[in-house]
C-alpha cells in the first residue's frame, strides 16, 4: 500500500529532526527535545529523535536525556556530511515508512533547506520559523489570552475550524505560532488535512529541560531500513572550508545589555557604554531591531521576534522602549533591568528593576557599581 498522507489515523508520535555537525549534536537538537517532550505528552503518544550521519549512534543516548523515548538512527558514508539529496530521500523514505503525525525541525541554516524539500516531497504542509508550538487547546487558549489582542469571547470558541467547507476539530492539531509582517502580527496555523504536521523551529525559543540519566538509559536505538547511493545524488561535496567569523552568541549569554532607539544623539557612545557593562558583567551586548535596521550594530546582535529569543539570568535594556517584538525576545529571561527617560515606556510593564533616566548618566553609575562590588569581594 502507498504512501497516505490524508489517513490522519495511521500517523503517530512525534519525531523531532535531530541535526548533528562533525559528529556533535547542535543545541537546538536538544532544545526540540524538550519541547517534543510536552507535545508528544499532550498527545499520548511517544517522543522519537531522527538521527543522520555516519558513525553517530553515539549520540543517539544523550537525546534520550532529553526526553526521547527512541531515535532513529540512520548511518551510511554518503550522510556523513549533509547534502539536501541524501538527507531529504533517506528521511522522506523514513517518514513514509513509519508515519510520525508531527515533524519538527531547527530553523537552523540546514534546517531551513531541509525542511521545505521533505515537506514537498511528503505533499504536506510546514510552518516555518515557529516560536511558540501547542497541541492541547487549555494550554494553547492560555497562551493566546496573554500574547494575542483576541477577544476572549473568540478564543473560547476556538474549538473547531473551518476546512474545505466543514468544521473540523482542531483539539489534536499542532497549533504552530510564527511571527509575520516583520514581526507585526503573530499568525497561528495548523495542517488539519495532511501528515505529518511539519515545523521548522527558531533557534533559542525553547527551554532546555534538565538531562535525565535514567531516560538517557531507557531510551530505545532503531536502525531503520533505506536505500541510498551515489545515483541518488545531484551534487558532490568536494571540500568544507570553514571560515572564521566571530559572531555575538546570544543565545548562550548569562548576561546582555541591550541597547536602543534611546542612544541615537550618540550611538557610538551608547554601544561603547554597554560594551563596558557587559564586559564587567562577562556578558554580551545585544540590539533592538531599530538599532540594527539603522546599522548601528550587526545582525547577529538583535534581540526579539526577528531575532534571537533570549533567557539569560540578568538581561538589561538601555533606551529600549519595549515593542511587543522585543519583549517577546526576552520577557522569560530571569532578571529584567530597564533604564528608559520615558517613564511610560513598555518595557517597564515586565522590567523587574526599573529606572527613569538617561542611560548616559545612569549607565557608568552601573558599571562602577558592579566594578566596586567585584573589588569588594
């Protein structure tokens, strides 16, 4: 019998792709892990880690940590370095074989040229650079009671969908959020007529569970059946040639100092003020998209819908007003300090420390401060 992607019935689990370079897991792996974890939980069913390469069953153990009930792993010479040809086949032949109802995969750089190819292959729908992900309509009406401008009257409603004419249930489909229009409207979608649902996810969106031995132990290590050769493929890699760019690693940081709208009357004095404070900090220094569409710093240093969501243990923000794009970069990070002349400004509404002034002034009374406060110890 044929691939049917119209047989909602016959799919089940949710498998999460699970991108590895030289041999090492990328931090969204893990970050999908986590997430997939509570999806496949909201649906009953198991958690599985799809795994190409040649010689990475090795890591198949660790995703296990992180909640997969199983990995699939998939390892032949031609997958040792990643070519859309060879990844796609081998993971459509995969997919079509064992049926997951929901694939999801990082918005990484390989991410996003995988993901499109499968999903046109498969002939089913993928919603790209997801940020928030929901099966369970309690816990989804939640999230769009606090992040939408919906009436609640219309979320309470939203049990059904109209489809081809028909209502249909929405209550087992993966409710996938993306932003729009620049970041100006969130948009919700779901793919009620064909599986598996697919979505590539942002980087840095999703929390990292804490790694779990005994998971890690129980997990279980499939080798699926697939074919693969050199006829399969349309290009050769010849050579990786790796160039070194030293780009800010948001993601990663404990601390950040943003800067604003608020530091053009001296936009190189207020980047070198916060790149003092991060520097005392050992953190990084990070950007509102209006600072980066101005070129004022690079793209890597955005923070916000269009940028990197972010959870670093302190997070200050100079001159940042707090647009709805920004603070849904940042609002989950575990300290929130905001200094802004305006003291109306949004990003006090979620600011655990707040100051009213000017970032010139009140910014080196930060920097000596923690300056002296190290000194002291």
């Amino acid at each position: 019998m044929g691939f049917n992607n119209t047989d909602l019935a016959a799919f089940k689990d949710v498998w999460v792709f699970c991108e590895q370079r030289d041999g090492k897991l990328m931090p969204t792996d893990l970050e999908l892990m986590s997430e997939g974890r509570r999806l496949a939980d909201e649906l009953g069913v198991d958690l599985c880690g799809l795994l190409l390469g040649d010689g990475v069953e090795s890591l198949a153990k660790e995703l296990g940590g992180y909640g997969a009930d199983k990995v699939y792993v998939c390892e032949h010479p031609l997958l040792k370095v990643y070519t859309t040809d060879a990844y796609a086949k081998v993971i459509c032949q995969v997919i079509e074989e064992l049926k997951p109802e929901a694939f999801l995969i990082g918005a990484t750089n390989i991410g996003r040229d995988l993901g499109p190819r499968c999903a046109a292959r498969l002939h089913t729908g993928l919603c790209a650079d997801c940020t928030h992900l929901d099966v369970d309509m309690g816990i989804y009406k939640q999230f769009l009671h606090e992040a939408s401008t919906l009436e609640d009257g219309r979320i309470e409603g939203l049990n059904t969908a109209m489809v081809l004419g028909e209502r249909h249930d929405v209550s087992r489909d993966l409710k996938m959020t993306r932003p729009a229009f620049g970041g100006h409207l969130m948009a919700s979608i779901i793919c009620p007529r064909f599986r598996p649902t697919m979505a590539t996810v942002r980087p840095g969106v999703m929390k990292k569970r804490p790694y779990d031995e005994a998971k890690a132990a129980a997990c279980q290590i499939v080798k699926p059946a697939f074919e693969l050769s050199e006829a399969d493929m349309q290009t050769e890699v010849t050579e990786v040639v790796k160039a070194a760019k030293k780009l800010v690693d948001l993601i990663g940081a404990d601390f950040i100092v943003s800067v604003g709208r608020g530091i053009s009357k001296d936009v190189e004095g207020g980047i070198k003020l916060a790149e003092e404070l991060a520097e005392e900090l050992g953190g990084v220094v990070g950007g509102s998209r209006a600072v980066i569409d101005s070129g004022w710093l690079s793209a890597d240093h955005q923070v916000g819908q269009t940028g990197k969501t972010v959870h670093p243990k302190v997070y200050i923000a100079l001159g940042i007003s707090g647009a709805i794009q920004h603070k849904a970069g940042m609002q989950d990070s575990e300290c929130i300090i905001a200094v802004n002349k305006n003291e109306t400004a949004p990003i006090f509404e979620i600011a655990d420390y707040g100051i009213c002034g000017d970032l010139f002034k009140v910014t080196p009374m930060l920097t000596e401060a923690i300056r002296a406060a190290k000194a002291a110890k």
